[in-house]
DNA sequence: GCTTTAAAAAGTAACGT
DNA sequence: ACGTTACTTTTTAAAGC
C-alpha cells in the first residue's frame, strides 16, 4: 500500500541522512587530523559494516564515527593517539573508548590485527620532535631490549615510547625535555619520567648527566 | 587436568539482591539508619553502611535491597538479620522470610607466573588488550559465565560468578585455554 | 542509557606541597 | 619530585528517569 511504500522511503531518507551526516564528520576528523585517504576509506567501511551490522543502537554516530577512525588507524599502522582524536570529536574519550572496543569485539578486529609497532609511534613522536634517524634507531633499540626483558606489558604504549626517546635524544645529543616528549605523546611527564626510570635502572643505561 | 595447585583465588566483594516482602516508607526507614543518605532526586534508594558485618545496603520502598561490600554469605545474612530487627522496631511487618539471591562474586587471584600480554592477547581467541586504556587482558568466559582481567604480573581479578565454584570453573576455562595456545609454556616470547 | 554501591588488579592522571 | 587521592576496566541487583 502507499503507506508501506512511504513508511520505506522514511527509513531510507533516515538511514541516508545518518550516513550523510556521519561520512561528514567523518570527512571533517580526517581532514583536521591530516590523515591519508586510505585511512577515511576504510573509516568509512567500517562504519558501513557497523550501521549493517546494527551497531549503533545505543551509541551516536559520533563516537562510533570516532571510534572507526582509530580503528582505522589501528588496522592500517597510522600511528594516532586516541586523545588526538578526542580532542577534535564532540563526545570524550571514555565513550569514543567503548565504541572502539564493541566495534572491534563485533566486527571481528583482534589485538593482532590492530596491533601497531611501537616503532612506528617512534616516527610520528620523532617527526614531531625534529629528531634524527640516530636517535629513532636508539628509541628503537630500546624498546626492543624493554620488551625482550618483559617490561612492557601491560603499560602505556605512548608512554614507553616517549620514555624511550627521551633517553635516546640525551644519549645522541639531541635533547628534549621530558615536558616536550610527553606532550607529543599525550602523556603526562610523570608517566614519561617512571618509564624513564625503570627503563635506564633495568637496561642499565648510563645517561649523560646533562 | 589443568594445574591449579598454584592458583589462588580470594573473596574481594559479593553482591546480593534481596527481597523482604514488606513495603518500606523510606522517610521513617531513614530515621534508624546511623550512616545513611537518602536523596530520591538523585536516587530512589537508601544508602547505609554497617560497620559490624562490612557492608553498604541500597534500601528501596519495595522493600527489596542490595547488599554489596561482603567477604561472605554469611555477612549478608547477618546483615539481613540486623536490618530486620531494625526494622521490627519501627513496626514493619514482614509476609514471610527474606529472599537472598546471590548475584554477583568478585575474586582478586594469582595464576603464579607472569605472562607477556601481547602474546597473550595475539593467540588468545575472544580477549581483549588495551594496554593504552586498561593494563589488563579482559577474557570472557561463557560457562559459567564470568569475565577475568589478566594482568603481567600473573593476578587476576574475576568477576560475575555466582558462587566459588563457578569462579573456579572460569578460571579453569581460561587456563585450558592458555594451555591450548601454548602460553602456559615455559617463559618464551617474541614478536 | 543513566543514577548508586562494593571490591580487586596495575597503570595513568591530577591535585597539593 | 614527592605523596595522596582518584580515575580507567569488569560484574551485579535495585526503581525511576
């Protein structure tokens, strides 16, 4: 009947104007956060594969649209914080977190596949610092000997890298403050500082007294 | 069999739901609770403490409860006890025996060995690792049903169980399963 | 979905000094 | 750079918004 034909064409004017609205925050987070296409694109089949999936219910379309975005950035190793793209989102970071981690428990995303190499946060970290090739290699240095003696697990990514670019600046020459290489990393310096710490105490690293 | 020798589990927290079949009016029920606060504006229950058996109980005008705080059933049933008798001497009146529904147990607990949690998190099937957001691997166990925190340090905290056995059960499940995937072997690890 | 309550784990954060 | 307090995660019921 015609209000069978026109109760379809409501869902479908609600479903399009949802999707509109949602691959245009999409558009505005990428585009504020500089990230590659490819990122936006598979943002966007994420979100598609959520909405299909009934995933929304619950939830707005901006935390779900900013929880793809970092899954995104997970499954295809760009390197971002998930306060980086708080900032730019209207809802916190507590609830951009919980639609992160349903997204990822129902669209079948493991801890493999959103695992991003401390290395690669290395770059991001040291391309915001201006620091040189010697000195990534030393953070990375560092961080393997730290995962290899099991000091890693279970702490801050972000913060462990910041850690371990800190100490790799002042053994190469190329000092930043612990202040600098927190706020890069997103991390307040007393975490930078502990990392620091246990970091030279149980790699025996000897600093510079600078 | 799983070894569980050396895993410990210990009582941290039991919640109760419970129903006193007497209808309550808060505003009287208020006046004999030492510690309680009692703002229906901001929520419909009672909230006191006791400091004998140490607990907290949400008090509602329907005259059922929640008891949270307990290391043990029986606190809750001293509790229960306490409150009743409280409440004769207001002149309440109960239907019948109160109803005690067990409904949910937390354990805090150690496995005895630590364990590389990316590792953990990249053979273990259903878990889930943030190490930017929680320290913690969070593993879900369907039955019985319980969810354990798994941390490096071998600790564990388990939580949803209804009864000892139920959060020993899930332990043993996530054991089995830790052995299945090889990370209950001897200290190794890459990646 | 939210509100309130308890409790542990280990990490990070935000205060004050 | 300390220390303290507080927040993150998980679970669960209650009555009402």
């Amino acid at each position: 009947r015609l209000r069978r034909w026109q109760s379809r064409l409501r869902v479908s004017d609600a479903a399009e104007r949802n999707l509109a609205f949602a691959l245009s925050e999409l558009d505005r987070i990428t585009a504020q956060l500089k990230l590659p296409k490819h990122v936006e694109e598979e943002a966007a089949r994420l979100y598609r594969e959520a909405v299909r999936r009934g995933l929304i219910r619950g939830r707005s379309i901006e935390s779900v649209i900013a929880a793809c975005v970092y899954a995104a950035c997970r499954l295809l190793k760009v390197p971002r914080t998930l306060d980086e793209i708080s900032d730019i989102s209207r809802v916190d970071k507590k609830e951009i977190g919980r639609s992160y981690r349903f997204i990822a428990r129902n669209l079948n995303l493991t801890p493999k596949k959103l695992f991003v190499k401390p290395t690669d946060y290395v770059n991001k970290f040291a391309d915001e610092l201006g620091l040189s090739e010697k000195v990534r290699r030393k953070a990375v240095e560092i961080l393997e000997e730290a995962y290899r003696k099991g000091l890693t697990s279970g702490k801050s990514p972000a913060g462990l890298v910041a850690a371990a670019l800190y100490i790799a600046s002042l053994l190469e020459g190329e000092k930043r403050t612990q202040r600098e290489v927190a706020e890069v990393a997103r991390v307040t310096e007393v975490t930078v500082r502990n990392r620091y710490k246990e970091l030279v105490e149980k790699l025996g690293i000897k600093v510079p007294i600078a | 069999m799983v070894d569980t020798s050396k895993v410990k589990l210990r009582i941290e927290n039991i919640v109760a739901s419970v129903d006193l079949f007497a209808q309550l009016d808060l505003e009287k029920v208020i006046e004999i609770c030492p510690n309680s606060k009692y703002n229906p504006e901001e929520f419909p229950g009672i909230i006191c403490r006791f400091d004998d058996p140490k607990v907290a109980l949400l008090i509602f005008s329907s005259g059922k409860l929640v008891v949270t705080g307990a290391k043990s059933v029986e606190d809750i049933e001293r509790a229960v006890g306490k409150l009743v008798q409280m409440l004769k001497g207001i002149g309440v009146s109960f239907k019948r025996a109160p109803l005690i529904d067990i409904q949910n147990m937390v354990f805090s607990g150690d496995i005895g060995r630590e364990f590389n949690l990316d590792t953990v998190a990249l053979s273990l099937p259903n878990c889930e690792y943030e190490p930017e957001q929680f320290p913690g691997v969070i593993y879900r166990v369907k039955e019985p049903r319980a969810v354990i925190l798994l941390f490096s340090s071998g600790k564990i905290v388990c939580s949803g169980a209804k009864s000892e056995h139920d959060a020993w059960e899930a332990v043993r499940k996530l054991l089995r399963e830790l052995e299945k995937y090889g990370l209950l072997d001897e200290e190794e690890e890459e990646l």
